[in-house]
C-alpha cells in the first residue's frame, strides 16, 4: 500500500509510531517503500500513480482528492485535517510532520516537517482505506 506520497522538490522520509523509517518521496515524485523499490509516484498536477502506471488518485491544489476516476473521496484543509466524502474528521497532519489518525493517536512523522500535499497524500493512503 502506498503510505507516504506527494511531489515537490524536496525529498521526504516517513516513519511510523515507533519510529521505524516507512519509505520516502524522492525529489521526482517517485514513492519508495521501506526497501527502497518503487511503489509509485506523484506527479506535479497532483495525481498519484501505481507501480505500473495507473492512476490511482489526485491530490488537487485546493486539497480536494479524487480517486483514479475522479470521484470526490475528501479535502485536506489548509490546517492539515482531512475530511472524508461525508465530511467526518479522518485525522490531521500537524506542521512539524506530525501525523494523528481520526482518534488523535499518533501515527508517524515526516521528517523535517510537512508539505500538505505530503500530507493530503498520507491521509488518503492509510486512514481512509
């Protein structure tokens, strides 16, 4: 499953609760996984993109995310929260990288604090599915 992903030109690394590195975002968008193969990738419109190609989603500038047939699954708002279809508070990424599930539980950081693309990208991946 994809977990951390979105594009800009930094390189991002991921880590869970514990703290064990999950995967990273190269500068291109590539999304690896936590031994380095390549899952995936986003691309600078925002869509998101399998192993094989496919798009699987959209990470929209307005926050808005679309599954890969364009059907409204959520918003990311520009505090970080993410909001399903229904509007129900699905979790948060917090400035610092930070991310809580829906309950609060922490559920991982990025390293060096967050861009909310990132963070629309990590919300939809794991706690909406």
């Amino acid at each position: 499953a994809l977990i951390a992903m979105c594009t800009t030109v930094d390189a991002q690394v991921f880590r869970d609760r514990a703290g064990a590195y999950v995967g990273k975002i190269d500068a291109d968008g590539t999304v690896r996984n936590r031994s380095g193969a390549s899952v995936g990738k986003i691309e600078s419109d925002g869509s998101v993109r399998n192993r094989s190609g496919s798009r699987i989603g959209r990470i929209h500038y307005d926050g808005t995310i679309r599954d890969g047939m364009g059907t409204y699954m959520g918003k990311m708002e520009s505090n970080g929260t993410l909001r399903n279809s229904q509007g129900t508070y699905k979790g948060q990424v917090l400035p610092d990288g930070t991310v809580r599930d829906r309950s609060g539980a922490y559920k991982g950081k990025f390293e060096g604090g967050v861009k909310q693309q990132y963070a629309a990208a990590v919300l939809f991946f794991s706690l909406l599915f």
